[in-house]
C-alpha cells in the first residue's frame, strides 16, 4: 500500500534574504512601474497623462517578463516550506486567513476608487459620486469560465489583487497533492529530476519549454502583466521543487551565468516583434507565436539568472572567514520592508491612481510628473501601512499580517 505524503516536524530553513529583497524590490518596484503606466502609449491605465511616450513600453517590458515570475516563484518556495512546516489543513487555513482576508477586504473598499476614477478620467461629463458609483461595482455575476476570476462585472474587477487571487488557488491546488501524492513514486521522480538538473547545466531552463508553448498557443494576458495565467503556475511549481531539493539551488547557481545571456538574448529577439505584430499577445500567425514563444523562454531563463546570481552572492558572502549567521544580516530596516510586503502591495495602485488622478493635468513635463506621482504615492503607502496597518492587531489580521 503506497504511504502518502505526511507532515513531520521539521527544522525552519535557512532564511534567504536575498530572496526578501528580491520580493521587496518587485512590490516596491511596483509603485514606479505603475506609475510609469500613467505615460505608456499602449495599455490602458485608469488614468493617462495628456503626453505620452513610446519609450516606457520598452522600458517596463523588460520588468515585464521577469518580476512577477520571479515573485511567483519565490512564493512558491515559501508556500512548500509552510506547508511542510504546517501541515495541509493549517497551511489551508493560514493561507485562507494570510491571502483571503485582505484580498476580499481590498476588493470590497478600495479597488472601487480606481475604477471610478477611471471613468472621470475618461469623460469630464462624468458626474456621478463615489458612492452613487459603487453599486454599479458591485453590480457581479458568475462565469466559471474565467476561473479563478469567476466573479464578473461590467466594472467590477480585482484590479491589481490578481496575483493574490493566483497565489491563493495555487496554494489551494498544492495542499491536496501534498497530502494524497504517494511519497514513494514522488520522491525517486523528484531524485531523478533533481540529479539531472545538477549533472547537466542546461538542464535548469528546460521548464523554458512549457512556458514557451502556454505563451504561443495559450496566449498572454495584458491584466495580468503580459503572461497568461497559468504560465505563472509552472513558476510557482518551480519555486516548490526549489524548495524540496536543494540540488535545484545549486543547479541555478551554476546556470546562472549562461541563462542570463540566453534570456537576455531571446527577449531582444522577441522585443521587435511586439512592434511588427497588430495584436501581439493573442494574435495566432506565425510571426505572433514565434515571438510569444521567445518571450516565454526568454523568462524562465532571466528568472534563473536573477535567482542565482543572487544565490552565488550569498554563498560567497557565508563563506567568508568570520560571516555571521543569514538571521543576523536582516537589519531593522530590512525586518521591516519584509513585513510591509503584502500591505504595500495590497495598498499602492488605488493610491498611485488617486495622486495620478491630479498630477496629469498639471502643464509640465513628464519626467516631473513621474518624479512627483512616484514621491508622493511612495511616501502615502508607507505612510497608510505605518499609520492604518500595522498598529493594531485588527488591521494587522485584515491586512494578512501575523498579529503575534
């Protein structure tokens, strides 16, 4: 009879902090990245500055195509830990209480100012209040087929929480295969894969692939930063077998070099293409899908790259004579941001949309719009997560903050 898959006590891994940093430099990076789509040509932000530029399509691309993956995948590696640490039914509950509760809690109070204020944007002629505008927001309807955004309206939306929404069905999907996989047809697959990955370098950017195949026949998803939404899921599975098996580790390590040039490489090929393309993300010709394709490759390799050049750092540093422990490196400042990144992601876009709301009429140009949006969204976060969030044991909870 095949044994499942059980929890046991477990000792805490090692605190990576590099990998903190990278969180916090992706939802920090956030605040500038939506910022800088006040003055995008293409897209369509709540609200868009009178001048626009060509030039942030191509900066933000390349965010694009590694930053959320990246935060997926490091996410998955923290979900695997928690869980074996955990258990499957307090793991259940924990992500339940930690990503549910603030996702319903936004979704309910703030993401309704965006939206209004996207129509005043758009139409001077708009004279509705806010609150005459939100039972329209909440004017929803079920359509399974957009799981796991079933929950549909003609201005509803989860907005920016999308990847909350993800990481929570993922997190959902990977409790049951933890419990009811049988550990003994698992683990000698794993063995082999993880052995394979170390013993051939370019073994590492074979889930390159996968990607590469949802982006070209899948297509890619403006709402949820250019990918579609299950290619993030083969990066959340990354960041759990990353987690299982520390050979996984060393292999990025020792990729990390050869799949940044090669990540780096592909998305310059694919980057004109966007451009030669009418409806790049879902347009089904030769050209569109070869591009999809590099674009999808190209971001599994960059994520690899990041990953471990960042993991080779911290070795080095460790191995220094004399390196005090990973825990005693995490300064106040540090420990801090840490804890603001699920607030601060939770918070910032409304926020962004309300100082962008009054800065695009202003007559000046735009590298001083954007400096000031940035500035005064950045200090407005900071400030409603010091003075709204993390003060009291309520908000804490109603935030996914741990109250203890």
């Amino acid at each position: 009879m095949a044994t499942r898959i059980e929890p046991v006590p477990q000792a805490l891994p090692e605190r990576r902090p590099e990998l903190d940093a990278l969180r916090m430099l992706v939802v920090f990076g956030l605040i500038f990245f939506h910022s800088a789509l006040v003055f995008a040509t293409e897209g369509d932000f709540y609200v868009r500055n009178s001048e626009t530029t060509e030039a942030i399509t191509f900066l933000l691309g390349f965010a694009v195509v590694w930053a959320m993956p990246a935060l997926f995948l490091v996410s998955g590696l923290g979900s695997w830990y928690s869980l074996r640490r955990r258990g499957t039914a307090r793991f259940v509950k924990e992500r339940l209480l930690r990503l549910g509760v603030p996702l319903v809690l936004a979704t309910l109070v703030l993401n309704p100012l965006p939206q209004w204020l996207r129509l005043r944007s758009a139409d001077p002629g708009y004279d509705d209040s806010y609150l005459a505008f939100l039972p329209h927001f909440y004017d929803v309807h079920i359509d399974l087929s957009e799981f796991p955004f079933f929950v549909q309206g003609e201005y509803f939306e989860t907005g920016h929480l999308w990847f909350v929404v993800l990481l929570l069905t993922f997190s959902l999907m990977l409790a049951p295969l933890y419990r009811l996989l049988p550990a003994d047809r698992v683990r000698p697959v794993a063995d082999r894969l993880a052995q394979a990955a170390v013993r051939f370098r370019w073994a590492i950017l074979l889930p390159a692939i996968p990607l590469a195949l949802i982006c070209a026949l899948a297509g890619m998803e403006e709402n949820y930063a250019a990918w579609h939404r299950w290619a993030y899921l083969v990066f959340f599975a990354a960041g759990c077998a990353l987690a299982a098996d520390d050979r996984i580790r060393t292999a990025m390590r020792r990729a990390a070099v050869p799949a940044g040039w090669v990540g780096g490489g592909l998305f310059a090929l694919a980057g004109p293409g966007f451009g030669l393309v009418d409806e790049p993300f879902t347009e089904m010709t030769a050209l569109a899908m070869v591009v999809r394709v590099l674009f999808g490759a190209a971001g599994w390799c960059l994520v690899v790259a990041i990953l471990g050049h960042l993991d080779r750092r911290q070795v080095a540093r460790a191995a220094e004579p004399g390196a005090a422990p990973v825990s005693s490196g995490r300064s106040r400042v540090h420990a801090y941001l840490a804890a603001a990144v699920l607030p601060v992601y939770v918070l910032h876009q409304p926020i962004v949309v309300a100082v962008a709301y009054f800065v695009v009429g202003w007559s000046a140009p735009i590298p001083v719009e954007y400096a000031v949006i940035v500035t005064i969204s950045l200090a407005l976060t900071l400030a409603a997560y010091e003075l709204l969030v993390r003060r009291t044991r309520a908000t804490r909870f109603l935030f996914g903050m741990r109250t203890a």
